[in-house]
C-alpha cells in the first residue's frame, strides 16, 4: 500500500474506531454551581435571583493532526447550575446569567476538552439560560475585554431586539466562558440596550467564583 493510502486507511480506521459497538459511549455530567461575590455586586444594582439545574443534550467534537490524524463527535448530557442576578430598570430587567458545564473529552485519552454550551448558538445559549427574554435575533459586535476567574479574556458582544409581556425590546448580550478545572464557566449577560450596563456588568463578572 502506497504512503498516501495508508495515511487515508489510518485516518478512516481511527475515525470510526468504536463505532462497531454503536459508537463512542454518552457522557452524562453535571457542573457545579459559580455565584457572584456579594461585595462585588455592591453599588451595581444587581441582587441574586436563585440557582436552577437545567439539562440538554449534545454532542461535541475534535480532530487532532499528526502521525496519524484522529477525530471523534461524543454525545454529552449536560446539567448546568444556572445562578440569575438581576437588578430592575426602565426598559425592563437586566440579567447576568452564571452557568457551569462539564469539561468533556471528545476523544478518550487526549488532553482535548469542549464545553457543552459552547455548541449552541448565541441566541440558544441565551434561550436556554433564561425565559424573562425570548430573543428574536443577534448581531455580533466588537469583543471586550473582562476578567473572569482572574482572567482577562475576551468577551463576544451581540445587539438584538427581544420580546417580553408582547412588547420589543432592543437588547445587548454579552457572552464569556472560561475553563476552570475540569469545567467551563460562562456567563451570559442580557440587558436592554437603554441600559447602557457594561460598566455594571463587567464588575458582576468579575467577582465571578467558582
């Protein structure tokens, strides 16, 4: 067998390795619940709402090149802590929205990690994380930059228009995840645009702990 036909035999063999026993196995697992410093959210207006479980199901994938180029999609149950800050305003309520994944390996043995929630789309992410919105459509914005967990990360912008109680309400998302352990903590912010809350927000993050 020529070279480049082994290398397409290795490829297809490592690929679709375990599928003869119905695939690669499901991975059930949960998060462990992130909250908000109290003294962070001093002066900020936001209160804590409550945590919620919520659970969904997905699947995750990878591909890692080398001698032989192996890639893998694993099917994951997800239950994610969701803890809501919210504070009231003119327009309607602001939301800072706290949710913890498992950190799931697509491929067994490999240090290559996904985090469930980063599957869904924005305007997913933000359905399944809260109900006070129901969000009609995003637009990506310029990043910023926020600290989370003492990271300074970027954090991916959205503007959008929303309903609530029938009524359209334009709004801004924010979105920001980072890797802690053997999780992934993201938190999701939805305010009215009106608001004008990113100095609020950024303080909320960043008094994130986990």
């Amino acid at each position: 067998m020529s070279r480049p036909a082994l290398a397409v035999a290795l490829v297809a063999f490592v690929a679709l390795a375990g599928c003869s026993s119905g695939g690669p196995s499901r991975v059930v697992a949960a998060g462990t619940p992130a909250t908000v410093d109290a003294t962070a959210l001093d002066g900020t207006g936001y209160e804590r709402v409550g945590t919620a479980n919520r659970t969904f199901n997905t699947t995750v994938g990878a591909t890692i090149s080398g001698d032989v180029k192996m890639s893998a999609e694993r099917p994951v149950t997800a239950t994610t802590p969701i803890t809501t800050y919210r504070r009231g305003t003119d327009s309607g309520p602001a939301l800072v929205l706290v949710a913890t994944a498992p950190a799931v390996h697509p491929i067994e043995n490999q240090p290559v990690v996904r985090n469930p929630l980063a599957t869904l789309s924005p305007t997913a992410l933000v359905t399944y994380l809260q109900s006070t919105y129901a969000v009609e459509s995003l637009e990506r914005g310029e990043n910023t930059t926020v600290r989370l967990l003492a990271n300074e990360t970027a954090a991916r912008t959205y503007t959008g228009t929303a309903t609530r109680g029938g009524e359209t309400v334009p709004v801004r998302v924010t979105v920001v995840s980072v890797r802690d352990g053997e999780e992934f903590v993201t938190v999701v912010s939805v305010t009215p645009r009106s608001a004008a809350d990113d100095e609020r927000v950024q303080q909320v993050v960043a008094g994130v702990t986990h």
